[in-house]
C-alpha cells in the first residue's frame, strides 16, 4: 500500500491547513492576474498612441453610444456584487444561495458579452470594423481582449456550477471559486480604465 | 455534516458591509463620471480631472472593498506584487507615449 492511498480525506483537509495550499493557489493567481495586468497595460499604451489616428474614417463621439456604454458598466458592476455574495454564502456552506447568486452573476456577465458583440457586429456592418483606422484597430482589440476575457470567465463559471453540484463544497472547489471571485473583480477594475480612457475621453 | 472552510483571505474576507459599501461607492463614482461627460457644460480640464479622479477612486474602491487588499500580514505579496506591476505600468506606458510623441513632433 502506498502513502498514496492512505491519505483520507480528512488528511487531505489537514494538508491543505498546513500547507496553506489555497493561499499559495491564490498568491499565485494574484501574480497572473498582476502580469494580466501588464497585457492590458500594452495594449493601452497602444490605444493611447494610436487613438486619434482616424484615418478620414469617424471618431470614437461618432460611433460610441455612452448611455449603452453606461448599462454596460452597470451590468459589470452588479455582476461583481453578486459574485461578492457568492463568496459570503459560500463560506457559510449555502450551497443552493451560492448556485443562485452564481446563476445571476453569470447571466449580468452574459448580458455585458451580448452588448459588446451587439456593439461589435454594428461597427463592422457599418464598415467601421478594425480595418477601417488605425484607431479602430487599436479600439478592438482593447475592448476585444477584455470581453474575450469576461467570456473566459463566463467559462470558468459554468464549470465552477458543475464542480459545486457534482463535488460540493470541497476544499480545491473553494479556492477554485475564491480565485475566479478574484479575476472577474480584476475584469471591473480593468473595465474602468476602459470606460474612462476609451469611451469617456472620446467625448471630452 | 460540518463545513470545512478554507481561509478567509484576500477576496474571501468580504461581509455584507463591505461589499455593499463597495457596490454603492462604484456606483455613485461610475454615474459622477458619465454624468459630468454627458452634460458636457463642465469645461474640458474640469471634466478630464473629474472622470480620471473618479477612475482611480473607483479603482481603489475594487481593491479595498472586492479584493479587500490591505496592509494586513496575509496581503502584503499581492500588495507588494501590485506595486512592482504598476511601476512597470508606468514606464511601459508612460515610455511609450514620451517615445512615440517625440518622434510625431520631431517628424513634424
């Protein structure tokens, strides 16, 4: 018999306690996230040069709609409320309200994918796609990386419900939930800078 | 059947309180800026200052009251981590625009 087999699962619960295996789990996304970050900060650094080469084509007052702009946010903000509940609940072992509240959260998350595409497949159609000025280039591929990574998440949480479902609350399935409570409030604050620097500059 | 938590740290320490406050600050910071864009009465200098400072504002009220970040024992790598990132932010992005700005105005 190995050491292997031995281990049950209260053991593994001891381990994980002694180890602190989930704070080493999130100190090390927390470092992904921090190089995430570095990602996002090129890619502004681009938009920042290139954002006012339009080429002939329209500006960003010509084509951005900030009241949608705005509900977008909301839904992004809300969203990470509702993640914060999901925590809260989790530590208190509810898994139904944790099941609940995941279900909301991804449904607002789902939402703000839907009006990014929505706003997508309207520049596009129009012709502004991002072949149309260097500044559009630079506006998808900003706006897109972001909502490629809020999609990410959104991935992330449907496999987040099964785990719950099928494991419970175990103690790899908490820490995974604490580290995407982490990236989609990581997914906010990027949004601000995004809605600050490319949306409401546009207008200023 | 009792519940084995893991510890309550970094985004795992949140309560009712905190995420509410949180919640209520984002909103309130997220209308000032998109109200004093859209009103477009506040001259441009007034509103570029008001929607950056309420960006950064906003920005700490994530890191304080989502991702509860602190100078407590348990956060003080992610904080310090943070830190070196954003110094790296700051002359990644700061390098580039001083760069590309003076090749536009010495081409001029």
């Amino acid at each position: 018999m190995t050491t292997k087999t031995m281990i049950t699962d209260a053991t593994t619960a001891e381990i994980w306690e002694e180890h602190d295996i989930a704070g080493n789990q999130s100190l090390g996304f927390w470092l992904y996230l921090m190089s995430d970050l570095v990602l996002f900060g090129a890619i502004f650094a681009t938009y920042a040069v290139l954002g006012h080469n339009y080429a002939g084509g329209p500006t960003g007052r010509e084509l951005f709609n900030l009241p949608m702009v705005f509900a977008e946010t909301l839904l992004l903000l809300v969203s990470s409320a509702t993640f914060g509940l999901v925590m809260i609940y989790m530590h208190q072992g509810k898994r139904d309200w944790v099941l609940g509240w995941m279900a909301v959260t991804f449904l607002l998350g789902l939402g703000f994918v839907v009006m990014e595409v929505h706003e997508f497949h309207t520049l596009i159609s129009e012709g502004n796609g991002p072949d149309r000025s260097a500044f559009l280039s630079a506006f998808f591929t900003l706006v897109g990386t972001h909502g490629a990574h809020v999609a990410s998440g959104l991935i992330w949480m449907a496999v987040m419900f099964v785990q719950v479902i099928g494991k419970g609350f175990t103690l790899p399935v908490q820490s995974r939930l604490m580290r995407l409570s982490m990236f989609w409030h990581f997914l906010d604050i990027v949004w601000v800078a995004v809605f600050t620097i490319v949306y409401l500059m546009s207008f200023v | 059947m009792s519940h084995s938590s893991i510890d309550r740290t970094g985004p795992s320490r949140g309560t009712f309180t905190s995420y509410g406050i949180g919640f209520v600050l984002s909103i309130l910071l997220t209308a000032i800026a998109f109200w004093i864009t859209m009103n477009g009465t506040a001259s441009r200098a007034v509103i570029l200052t008001t929607i950056f400072a309420a960006a950064i504002a906003q920005i700490l009220v994530h890191l304080h009251y989502f991702l509860h970040l602190d100078r407590s024992s348990a956060a003080s790598w992610n904080v310090l981590a943070l830190i070196f990132t954003f110094l790296i932010m700051v002359l990644f992005v700061g390098g580039t625009l001083w760069i590309m700005h003076s090749l536009d105005y010495r081409m001029m």
